[in-house]
C-alpha cells in the first residue's frame, strides 16, 4: 500500500512530523482503500442514487451535458482510447488554460476533477502540526482527509453575512497548512499567477456538465505543484482519460454556451428562491452558484431529505453545523418545477 506514495513523498511527510502509521493511512486514502475514498467524495453517496429518483438535484451536477463542442471532441477521441496521449492531450488542455486564464504554462495542473488534488493539498501542505483551516460549514472532502490523517483542524464559523470569515481563519492558527476558502472566484484567486502560497482549483465537473467525465485543474507556483505530485501514485495528473480531457479543451473556450447555461441557471434559481421566500422558507445567503441552502426552520433536513424522496425528488445534503438545512442544487427548469410539486406535497403533508 505505500508503494503508492513516493520515495520522496515518504521523505517529505516524515520529515514534516507525519508517522509511519498516518503516511499508512495516506496511501489508503490515495490507493481508494473502497470505504475510504467513499467517505472523502462528499457527492457519492448521492450521486448514486436509486433509479426511483426522477429528479436529481442532490450533488451539484449540472443537469445537461457537456457542451455539444466539448461532446464532439470526446466523440472524435475517444476511438483513439487505445493509446495514453495519441494527440498530446493534456498539453493541449494546459495550453487552453494557459491562455484562457492567462497564467504560465508551467502554473498549471491537470487532475480529474477537484476532489483528488483536495486530498493531495493535506499530504502535501498539513501535518500533525500544520493544521487546515477552514470555515464551518465547508465542502469536507478536505475535512475528512485531514481529519482520516489526525491533522489539526480549525473550523471558523462563518459570518453573520454568511461569508468566510477570512481575518478570523488567518488569526486561527500562526501555523497553519492550508486555508482552506471554498468560494467560487474569490480575490485571492489571481495571486496564484502572481507567485504566491496560493492554489487554484477549478473543475468541470459544474457549468461544463461533465462530472462524470473527471477533469479538473490546480493552478499554482511550479514548486507547490511540484509538493502534489509526490502524492498523485506517480501517474493520476499525467494519464488522463483523453476522450474527457479533449472534451474539456474544446468546451474552454465555448463563452456563448456557457453565457447561456449561466442565464438559464439564474432564472431557475431565482424562480426556486422566489417560490420558497414566498412560502416563508428561508435561502441562505445570496447565492451565485448552482445551489442553494434551505432553512426548514423547525423540520430536520435528514426528514425532508427522506420526505422529498418519497416523493422521488432526490435533494442534497446538510451539515452537523445546521442540521435543518438542506443543500439544493438548482437544475433544468423542469427538474425545479418536480421540486416545487414535490414541495408542495412535502410541506402540505
Ligand atoms: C466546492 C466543491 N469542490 C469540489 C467539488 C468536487 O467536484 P469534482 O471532484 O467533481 O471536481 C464539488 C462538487 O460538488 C464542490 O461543490
């Protein structure tokens, strides 16, 4: 098991405190050990819903396909599967990013999907005396690897305004690994480019609508990215399904589509939000992201959960911080009108 972390990789973390036991539980974590890398995939057990769910808006997935560009691309590859990179894919997809973004090539780091790197940034970052901080609630994947690693853990609530807490998060801990801030497009993210102790993770799992096809990308200095590559077994960031990773270079620059996904989103989420104020639930925050979060005030969100799929409305999650809310991925416009019907049932019930 811990041949997959690296020599180096097993020098860096022992050096930085870690003992044989936790780089043990590293390399479960990373070799996908089954109930392990189940339990650090906070979408999975929803994404794996039972066929009886007709409405799917549990996970954050995007409810239409990839990009027709991006569909044609991966059609055209993937008879060339039979080879690693038969056209240099991933350089491509880093070229793409590199002037999409504007940031070097050697800035950038292909994964698939988000999750993976997330974990690695724990190995590679924290330790048994460099804690992650993060705000509370947060997106766990790197709450549970920490905690998997019995890494220290400064969990910061949020502000009255719902927003990261950051001042706090920096006052937390004068020794902490990582600070952990998950907001789509937040400041800090052009300070990747500008050489500082920052790391961007973008997916395509979201408007690019293809979560299943796993691609996504860190960006960062060269020697920080050089710090997740201990952990990745040696290949994870190198050999990526090329169907998938040409799909998402062609999707890349498709601004019109995703101008259109963006509209569309917005007024199903706007036509959600304005249903549930009116009926007097509360929506937290403001949301900007293909989600929103749902006070049932006195109604636990495990209930309604339950009580929504009964109805064969598959919604997402809560947190041990608010226990009855719910988090509710905005999909098509007829995904939100099974919602509101279901709603109606649920709460008349
Ligand atoms: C904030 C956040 N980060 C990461 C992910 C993981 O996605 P992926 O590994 O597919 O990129 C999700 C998925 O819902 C998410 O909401």
């Amino acid at each position: 098991m811990l041949r997959l972390i690296s020599e180096e990789g097993k020098d860096d973390m022992l050096a930085r405190g870690y003992s044989r036991r936790q780089m043990m539980r590293a390399a479960m974590m990373v070799g996908g050990a089954a109930a392990t890398a189940f339990a650090l995939a906070p979408e999975m057990a929803a994404a794996q819903e039972a066929e009886d769910v007709k409405v799917r808006i549990s996970s954050n997935e995007c409810w239409t396909g990839p990009m027709p560009i991006g569909l044609a691309a991966f059609v055209k590859t993937a008879p060339t599967s039979n080879r690693y990179s038969p056209n240099n894919e991933r350089g491509n997809l880093i070229k793409a990013v590199s002037q999409i973004e504007n940031v070097p090539e050697d800035h950038i780091m292909p994964w698939p999907g988000s999750n993976e790197a997330l974990v690695r940034s724990i190995f590679a970052f924290c330790s048994p005396t460099k804690s992650l901080v993060q705000a509370d609630p947060s997106y766990e994947t790197m709450g549970r690897a920490a905690s998997f690693l019995k890494v220290p853990i400064k969990n910061v609530p949020l502000t009255a305004a719902y927003s990261h807490d950051v001042k706090a998060m920096s006052a937390a801990d004068a020794n902490a690994g990582v600070l952990y801030v998950v907001n789509p497009n937040n400041v800090t993210s052009h300070l990747a480019a500008a050489g500082k102790d920052v790391l961007v993770n973008r997916t395509f799992s979201k408007i690019f609508g293809m979560a299943g096809a796993r691609v996504g990308y860190v960006m960062g200095r060269p020697d920080l990215l050089q710090k997740l590559r201990l952990y990745d077994g040696g290949y994870l960031s190198n050999m990526l399904p090329v169907a998938s990773v040409a799909c998402a270079t062609a999707s890349l620059g498709d601004k019109a589509t995703m101008a259109q996904r963006r509209k569309t989103l917005n007024e199903n989420r706007a036509m959600t939000v304005d249903f549930l104020t009116k009926r007097n639930f509360k929506v937290i925050g403001s949301s900007e992201a293909n989600m929103i979060m749902v006070d049932w005030k006195t109604k636990s969100a495990k209930d309604m959960q339950a009580a929504f799929r009964a109805q064969g409305v598959g919604i997402g999650r809560s947190w041990p911080t608010w226990p009855n809310v719910s988090r509710i991925t905005i999909g098509s416009k007829q995904d939100m009108e099974g919602f509101m019907a279901a709603f109606n049932k649920v709460v008349s019930a």
